[in-house]
RNA sequence: GGAGAGAUGGCUGAGUGGUCGAAAGCGCUCCCCUGCUAAGGGAGUAAGGGUUAAAAGCCCUUCGAGGGUUCGAAUCCCUCUCUCUCCGCCA
C-alpha cells in the first residue's frame, strides 16, 4: 500500500508514477472521496467527544445523587447522529481502502522505461552457455530418454501443467532443494524455516496478492477460505504482519523450501511444453526484513545469494532489471536472474529478486523500533526465489545433457546423490 | 469429536457498568543520593488514527475478534477464534 499520505498530498506526482507501469490512478476521484472523508471523519470526532464528556458528566452528576434525567435528555439525539456519521465514514474508508489495496506500488526512479519484459535491461552475465557438439535436446526430451519424467501420469491424475518424476531424476530434485537450504544458512546467514502451505486470506492481502490477483490462486471451499500458497514470500513475509521487531533482531533473513501452486489464469497457450510452467512447483525462498535505509543495500545482497547458487551449479545466467511495465505489483525493483537453457537456447527466468520497501509492511503493519528514535517504523521487506527448484532442475538436465541423452551430476551435487553421478538413459 | 478453564500494556497480574488506557509488581530509560555495595529515592515508560506544511497541543480508537444492550462497556448478552488441561482419535 502506497502510504495514504503521500496519496492525499500528492495524488497527481502518484498518478504520474503509476502511470510509467501504464496503471491508470484517478487522483481526482480519490481526492474528492478524501476531502469527504477528512469532514465526516472530523464530525464523527467531535459528536464521539461529545458523547464521552457527556457521558462522564452524567456519571459523576449519579455519583453525587442528582437527578441525571435532564442530562439524559440532552444526549437524547446525539447516539443517532453519531450513528449515522460513523456509518457513512465507514463506507467512506472502505472505498478508499479499496482504492488503495489496488494501487501497485511506486517504482524506484532507477527502473527502465517499458511495457514488457522485452524493455528489461541486462544487469550482467555470468558464464558461458557451453557449445554441444550434438543437437542439444530440451528437458522433455531428455526426461523421455531416461524415462523419469512422466507427464502422461500427471495428466492421470491431475490434468496439465502437472509432472511426476521418477528415481534419480526425483532424487536430483531433491538435492537441488538441500543443496540450497545448505548453502542459504550455512554461508549466506539465513535462517531455515517451515512454514504452513495454505494460509488464510489476511495473509495474502499482507503481501498483496489479494484482493487483486484472486484469479492466480487456489482457494478451498471453506468458510472463511483458504489459499494454497503461491510462492513462501507470503508465509515468510507475514511472520512479521502486526508486530515490532526489536532493533538487535535486524536484519531478519529467512530461507523456506516450499511447493508453491498457482492457476495459471491468463496464460493458457503460454510454456504448455514441458515443465517450465506448473500448478505446482517447489522452490526455495529468501526473504529480508530490514530498516527502512538498507533496504536497496539488501537487494543487491539476497540478489548475489541467489546468484551464488548458479554459480556453484555452473549453469550461465544473465541478470536482467525488469522494467515499469513488467514490474510486480508489490516491488518497487525487481531483478531477474535468468538461467540458459540450451534446449531453448534462450535465458529464462530462474529467480525474481524484488524490494517491495515499506509497501508490504504498511498493509501488515509490520514494523520494528528504530533504536535512535525509540519509535516504531514500518520496515522493508524483500524477497526472492533462491532458486526455483522446478526450474533449477530443467536448467540442470539441459546444461548437463550429454550425447546419449545421459546426464551429468554436477558437482555441487555430488554429496547429494548417494554415489550417482549421472543419470543414465531408459531407466 | 467430547468435557472444562482461560485470553487485560514488554512480562506477571488486579479490575465485574461511570472520572479505567487501565492498580500493583517486574523489566526498561533518565535523574538524584550513597563508598559497609548485588542498597536507597524520584520521574518517565503502549500502539494506531485524525487535525497540522511539520511539530506541540487537542481529539478519536484499541483490554483475543465481530456483533448487541446502554447516556456510558475491560466489565452485561450473542457469535466466532485461539491457548491450556483431561478424554477419544490419529501421523
């Protein structure tokens, strides 16, 4: 949530910014709701104020024996006109709230002009995409070779966008989730965490993907619903939804692996091959909770973690910063790492490294006590992929393929795999 | 799933219709005093919001959550959630 504030100061600067994600604010309209707002809420006050002197007078005039009838009678009309102020306030502030729960938040003056992710701007590259001396196969059809990746039997069970993985290929899965959980806590300084998989809705209002992207999640049918969650950001980031963290407890760096499920709304037609885009995907998240003034500093930081893990798996990968247009609701930047998959020849997107500033902390009133003041300030909060594991393993199978359809083990892995060291074909 | 108990400020814990944002203790901060010392005295110490350019001040809200009764609710009524104990069931 963009701080009400700055809304109401300076709606048309606000317009101005969204504007460069091609969000279209109606500062007007807003403001004209908050003028209306500052007189009822104004009124609503001073009627309440009344009430309570009115109230503690008719107490004290008990206390000494009077006859409070009188006073009753001048009170008489003042519970139905605060009534009727406190109920058309709250209309009011629900429509403002809707407003401004919608509103995506302010990107840094640093991120590129743009309006998809073909006005990205490459940051750096690491590594170089290795040269086959045969015809480089994608993950499908090395997953066929082996026999372990089968999208027949997901399909049985589940519909599309669905795998089921056998044998070694499950297990290197498996070792690319270890393997990072190691890594994050035992040289980056996270912290492992489990986390509930299904959250309620106050949680994902938290981190924003409601009330606007209700269409990408899976919702149960109880009353009140759940949410299977879309990505751990959400359970890792509302840890702190409603609380003050104590400056000697700064910065918080969490790492959680979860399954993330997402419906895919809106993007039928799009990576229907293979397992680049699932309903259900595992993944290791990083999130940072810090002061306000790091929180750019921090970027950089969970950005290089994430990066950390490509490079000790040797696979190539290009940093890209996502420009206004493709830029996430919640992030004010966002960087991109994105991993070469041969298959494809083409980079694709690996990890999405994002600072969402106080924007997120504002809707969970998640805060912590800034020692040099004493008082409480919302904090920053950041999160990334570090790394998808679903994608981790395509990037694997692809960058280690070798003439036979056989894959190499790398060698971060190794430790991992009971001795394997490779996956052979037609297991 | 069944039975019972509970939810109050950073913590412990009082408060059962009126001047209670809330006693007391602990903790913490500041000040004072003190050289028989793991002592004494004093003051302060919640969060959110409105008004304001901002601050001060003033005002509003908050005693698990949401409704209700009342001029007035931490206190009364209803619904819900969570925690604890016991039983059952289960991983």
């Amino acid at each position: 949530m963009i701080d009400p504030k700055l809304l109401r100061q300076s709606a048309a600067d606000v317009a101005k910014g969204l504007a460069r994600r091609g969000f279209k604010f109606d500062a007007d309209t807003y403001l004209a709701l908050e003028d209306k707002r500052k007189s009822l809420q104004v009124e609503a006050e001073s009627l309440r104020s009344e009430r309570n002197t009115s109230s503690k007078s008719i107490g004290m005039a008990k206390a000494r024996g009077e006859d409070i009838e009188p006073l009753l009678k001048a009170v008489n009309d003042l519970g139905e006109r605060l009534e009727n102020a406190d109920a058309r306030l709250k209309e009011l502030q629900s429509q403002l709230l809707d407003i401004e729960l919608g509103l995506p938040n302010l990107l840094h003056a640093d991120v590129p002009d743009g309006v998809d992710e073909a006005d990205n701007a490459e940051v750096r590259r690491w590594g170089t995409p290795a040269e086959f001396s045969f015809k480089a196969l994608d993950h499908v059809d090395l997953g066929g070779a082996s026999g372990l990746l089968d999208f027949d039997g997901a399909a049985k069970l589940s519909g599309s966008r669905f795998a089921v993985m056998h044998g070694p290929l499950a297990r290197l899965q498996r070792a690319l989730i270890q393997f990072m959980l190691d890594v994050h806590t035992s040289e980056h300084g996270y912290r492992e965490t489990y986390v509930p998989y299904i959250v309620q809705a106050d949680a994902l209002y938290g981190t924003g993907q409601l009330p606007k992207f209700e269409a990408d999640l899976f919702k149960t049918q109880d009353d009140p619903p759940f949410y299977l969650i879309p990505t751990a950001e959400v359970s890792l980031t509302n840890l702190v939804r409603d609380s003050i963290v104590e400056a000697k407890d700064m910065p918080v760096r969490l790492v959680a692996h979860t399954p993330c499920f997402r419906s895919e709304a809106g993007s039928y037609g799009r990576d229907t091959r293979g397992m680049i885009r699932q309903h259900q995907f595992e993944k290791v998240e990083l999130v940072h909770l810090v002061p306000g003034s790091d929180s750019f500093a921090a970027l950089e930081l969970l950005t290089s973690h994430a990066e950390a893990i490509l490079q000790k798996l040797e696979l190539p990968y290009r940093v890209v910063k996502l420009c206004a247009g493709d830029t996430g609701f919640a992030a004010t930047t966002t960087y991109d790492i994105e991993v070469w998959l041969p298959g494809q020849s083409a980079y694709r997107e690996i990890s999405s490294c994002s600072n969402c500033t106080d924007f997120q902390a504002r809707r969970m009133q998640a805060r912590w006590r800034n020692p040099e003041t004493g008082k409480p300030e919302l904090l920053h909060t950041l999160n990334g992929s570090g790394v998808a594991a679903g994608r981790a393993l395509i990037a694997v199978m692809e960058n280690y393929q070798q003439a036979d359809g056989s894959i190499r083990i790398p060698q971060a892995l190794l430790p991992y795999m009971g001795g394997l060291t490779e996956i052979a074909v037609n297991n």
